[in-house]
C-alpha cells in the first residue's frame, strides 16, 4: 500500500489525535505501550495479562483503534488491539459534485 498524502492542514489534527490517544492509553493499567520511532510500525501494544499477546502497530492502524471500546471490554490490550473506530465518513471529492452538477445542468443525468 503506497503512502497517502496528508495535508498539511490535516497533519496539525492527526498529530494531537494521536497524541492526546497515547496519554489514554498511557493511562490504562493492563496495556504496555512502546514506540520505537526506528521502526516502520512504531508502536507496540503488549496486554499486560498476557505478555505473549503483543501487535506492532502504524500510526495510521494505532489511529484506527478506539480507547473507548477497549475501556469498555475489560482496558486489556488484547481488547485495545481488537478494537475498531467506525470508520470516517467518506468525503465526496469536490471535482465530481462538480462534474455532476454539470452533467444535472446540461440534461445528461439520467435520475
């Protein structure tokens, strides 16, 4: 999977969004949370219960999970790693409500 272009007006956001995640999850007792900024997937997430049960994780994956589900199931790693956010809704791309809106215009649209 090739890297995706993050604007910069986006990267102020997600780096508060990432940094305000690892100070909850700093603060739940049965995760153990490393970052070895060396790697290409930089955090690690270790249940505490289990020491066998780890997963490295990217920023874009680590941004992926929900602290709140997690706290919710037990606040192990194994429930932070299985947790989910609901994915963002899609943003329709400017250039095709614009080229929709001229097809509507022209009478090309057939709804």
């Amino acid at each position: 999977m090739g890297k995706r272009f993050v604007p910069v007006r986006d990267a102020d956001r997600r780096a508060l969004e990432l940094h305000f995640m690892i100070k909850e999850v700093e603060k739940m007792p049965l995760v153990q949370l490393d970052i070895d900024i060396s790697s290409k997937t930089p955090i690690l997430i270790q249940d505490k219960t289990d020491q066998h049960y780890w997963r490295h994780f990217t920023v874009d994956g680590f941004l992926t999970l929900s602290v709140e589900q997690a706290k919710a199931e037990g606040g192990t790693g194994k429930a932070l790693i299985w947790s989910r956010r609901k994915p963002p809704r899609q943003r329709i791309p400017q250039s095709e409500v614009d080229r929709a809106a001229d097809r509507f215009l022209a009478g090309e649209d057939d709804e």
